[in-house]
C-alpha cells in the first residue's frame, strides 16, 4: 500500500499578505532585524494614511522609524528600504521570503506531492503567491534542492545566536 500523498491547498494568499513585517539585514550591525510596516499616522485632509515603518534590530538596539510611500517591491532603489535576511541562490535561481511563515508557505507547497489550486473561474487565482511562483521552483526535480535551501534559510533565523 502506497503512502498518503501529502496534500497542500492554495490559501489564496498574495506576496502583500507577508509584506508587512519582514526579517531584514541590519545595515548597522549586518545581523538580522525586524522591519514593519504600518499605518499610524492620521489621515490628511484626503482622508489618505501615510504609512509608517520601522526597523528594529535586537543585536545593536538599532530603532528607526521612518515615513514616506511603501513600494510594495522588494528591488528598489530606496536606501531605506533594508536588504532580506531570507534570501539564498540556488543554481536554479534566487529563493527569498519576506518571514517565516512566508518561508513555510513555500515549504509546504514544494514538499507537497499534490497541490490544489481554487476552480478557474475563481477571481485571482493567478495572483495568489503560489501561482506566481518560478517554474523551476514548482519542478518536482528540484524539490530536495529547494527544501535544503529553505531548510538552510529557516535555521540562520532558529539558530542560537
């Protein structure tokens, strides 16, 4: 009798979901730090938010906080936009994540031997973040390289440090 397949099933969620707390690199003590987005300050006469971040780093005791446009993109040629801490290359190309439960989502989407999208007339489901994810990341071929490197990710965070 063969095994249980193990089964991972859309959640539908998009890269926004995780975006807004990030484990970065400090840029004063290059250990890894936290980085936050949120709206805190009262909205102007548009009745529009700006949003607030704020970076805070445990080794140095670094704490900034920041205003100005939140660019959803992680290239940007903003200096106060911090580099990630999830993020190793593969011969295949660069795997990164925003956290860890990020980080777990694509674990369990590439250990997975069956994985279940949302029907096709469902509305965005090209969007969500599983969907968009490489090829090469999807191929079952190169699933053990991809888990070792995600593995390899999840214990810089875990270790002791």
């Amino acid at each position: 009798m063969s095994p249980t397949p193990v089964r991972f099933y859309d959640p539908g969620h998009t890269s926004g979901h995780f975006a807004a707390s990030m484990l970065v690199r400090c840029p004063r003590c290059d250990r890894i730090a936290h980085f936050e987005h949120r709206p805190s300050a009262p909205p102007d006469a548009n009745g529009r938010r700006e949003p607030r971040s704020r970076l805070v780093c445990r080794s140095c005791g670094l704490c900034q906080i920041g205003t100005g446009a939140y660019r959803s993109s992680r290239y940007t040629s903003d200096c106060s936009y911090p580099t990630l801490w999830l993020q190793t290359d593969t011969r295949h190309g660069e795997l990164w994540a925003y956290n860890l439960p990020h980080l777990d989502l694509i674990r369990r989407f590439v250990a997975a031997d069956l994985r279940e999208r949302a029907p096709w007339y469902d509305t965005g489901r090209k969007k969500t973040l599983v969907a968009r994810l490489p090829v090469w990341m999807k191929s079952a071929k190169n699933r053990d390289e991809v888990l070792r490197a995600v593995d390899r990710l999840r214990a810089t965070v875990i270790a002791p440090g």
